[in-house]
C-alpha cells in the first residue's frame, strides 16, 4: 500500500465527497432502503452491503437492492418509496464522522473558504445536512447529480466546481472514501486522498489512483501538514 506520508501535494482547495466521508450515511440509508423493500416483500440488505453498494447513487442503489430481478416498474417504484422514507429520517440518521467538522473549518480557514462538496446525493439533501450539523458557513460550494446534470464518476462534476472556486485541477485536493471518488479526481486531473478504514477498500483506493489513503478523516490536518507547503 502506499505510504499515505511520501506525496508531495500543495493543495490551495479542498473538495469533500458527503456519504462516508463527511457524513456517517450509511445506517440512514440501510433503514430507509429496507423499508422500501419490505413493502415490496424484496430481500433486505444490511449496513455491510449498503457500504460497498452506495456511493453511485440511488438509480444504481436501488438497482443492485433489487437484483437479479429486472424490472422497470419495480425499480421506479421502490426508489420512489426509498426516497420518501429516506428524506423523513436522514438528518436524525445521519451523524457527522468523527472530528468532520472541525476538519472543514480548517480547511476553510487555511484556504480562503475554498472548501466544497460533490456528492452523489441531490443538491438539496447535502444543503440540508450540511446546515443541520453546521458546516453550512465553511462550505463554499455544493454539488449534488442535478447541479449540472452529471454525476461521479463524470469528472463533469467536479471541472465547474475548479472553476468557480478559481483554481487549476492540480491546486485542489478531492476526499473521498470510495473508488468513484477515485475515479472522479483522477478523470478531472485532481488529486485524490482516499479515507476508509477497511483493509480491503484501502487496497482498492490505491489501485484506483489515489494518492495516498487515511484510515480516518481526523488524519487529514495532519497529512497535509507533513506534505502540503504552507499547511505546516
């Protein structure tokens, strides 16, 4: 694995993936994800399968819930049900991960408020939690699918946030947990520091291109400091 404290990087912006590496989402989904199923009488899935399935969204969430089975209408219509329970409970069910938020304040002190998200989860949804846990004023930009119309991995959805936050792909640094997340900085020319604390998902950030990968967020201020100039 790659040593996560040998890489030069000297990032001015930070870029925040939402589910698993802000926000603890993953319970949240798992209850309203299998509501929606037990209506339909459809196999639940529990918090392990939910973690290696989220991250592309809820089309392609529910989509895999309900395989093998391949049918439009039940897929519509247990996603619609999976939105409704899901947007009744997430910000109860949704914690911040550990030391989250004190690591946005930081970034968005030491870079000039240059601090976003890029989430999967629509625009409004990452707002609203954003705000309830109070990292609303130190997140200068959220993106969500329906901001500009594409979604990870589309580097698509990170090319407008560089933009308006004025800098170069090579000056920002994106954070994420998941190989989309990889797979997004990467196709836009960022960096990427993975952070997951399973063995086996730290593996396959790696071979996806990150360019080193935390076991917890918490090491972020840290990481940078021993390899972004100015961050020390």
């Amino acid at each position: 694995m790659r040593d996560a404290t040998s890489v030069e990087c000297h990032p001015v912006a930070l870029l925040f993936d939402l589910d698993g590496t802000l926000a603890d989402s993953f319970g949240g989904i798992c209850e309203a994800l299998n509501a929606a199923l037990r209506e339909r009488a459809l196999p639940e899935h529990d918090v392990g399968w939910v973690k290696r399935h989220v991250g592309r969204g809820a089309v392609v969430l529910v989509r895999e819930a309900i395989a093998p089975r391949d049918d439009a209408g039940l897929m519509r219509a247990v996603g619609m049900r999976f939105g409704v329970h899901y947007r009744a409970i997430y910000l109860d069910r949704t914690p911040p991960m550990a030391g989250a938020l004190d690591v946005v304040v930081l970034c968005a002190q030491r870079t000039g408020g240059r601090v976003a998200v890029v989430s999967n989860k629509y625009e409004d949804l990452c707002r609203a939690w954003l705000e309830h846990n109070g990292f609303g004023p130190f997140v200068a930009i959220v993106v969500g699918p329906d901001t500009f119309g594409v979604r990870k991995p589309d580097p698509g959805a990170l090319r407008p946030v560089l933009a308006r936050l004025g800098v170069a792909p090579e000056q920002a640094l994106y954070v994420g947990d998941m190989e989309v997340d990889v797979e997004t900085g990467c196709a836009a020319g960022m960096r990427v520091l993975g952070v997951n604390a399973d063995v086996a998902m730290r593996e396959l950030l790696t071979g996806a291109g990150a360019t080193a990968v935390l076991s917890d967020l918490r090491e972020l201020p840290g990481w940078l400091a021993a390899n972004g100039r100015g961050w020390q």
